[in-house]
C-alpha cells in the first residue's frame, strides 16, 4: 500500500512537471519534489495519530513558508497545488479532510 502512494505521489509530481512551461521564476522540478516528499510524510503519518499528521502538515507548511518569505507567491502556489494534487491522487479522504472538497 505504502508503495502505491508513494507511486501515485510521483505520477501526480510529474505531471505536473511536464504541464508547466518555461520562463518561471522558480525551479519547477524542486518545488515539485519538495512538495511531493512532504505529501509522502504526510501519508506516511496518516493513521489514528492525529498529533503526526499534524505535525507533517506543519512540516509541509514551513517548506511552503520558504518560498513566501523569498517573495515568491507563485512558487508557494505551486507547491500547494501539486501537495493537493499528490494528497488527492494518494489519499481522496484525507485530502479531502485537509484541504476540503476537490474543486
């Protein structure tokens, strides 16, 4: 199971790798593999311990903060949307509960 999520996690950081286009004024690649470890931690912490995925969303989040406190918004973004993305393709339920429905 572990290794289905850890697969799908990839799939979904790839293709939102190659959806994007040039000219960004973030590594694409980087932001979506911070993103896609830190959506990995959180799967990993999923369970009946709800102090560890706390814990590994506060993680994510301090990634995320990175890229805000370096003024760039649009990599924050990015890192939300492929986190989601990786959550969503891993983990429908606890996606939903964390980021709410899917749009």
């Amino acid at each position: 199971m572990k290794n289905l999520i850890y697969t799908l996690a990839t799939l979904a950081m790839l293709a939102m790798t190659a959806c994007g286009g040039g000219g960004d004024s973030f590594d694409r690649q980087q932001v979506s593999a911070e993103a896609a470890h830190a959506a990995n931690v959180i799967m990993a912490s999923a369970g009946n311990d709800t102090l560890k995925i706390q814990h590994a969303i506060i993680e994510a989040h301090a990634v995320r903060s990175k890229y805000v406190l370096d003024g760039n918004e649009e990599a924050a973004q990015y890192f939300d949307q492929v986190l989601a993305d990786s959550l969503r393709a891993a983990s429908p339920q606890l996606a939903a509960e964390i980021f709410g429905p899917a749009k």
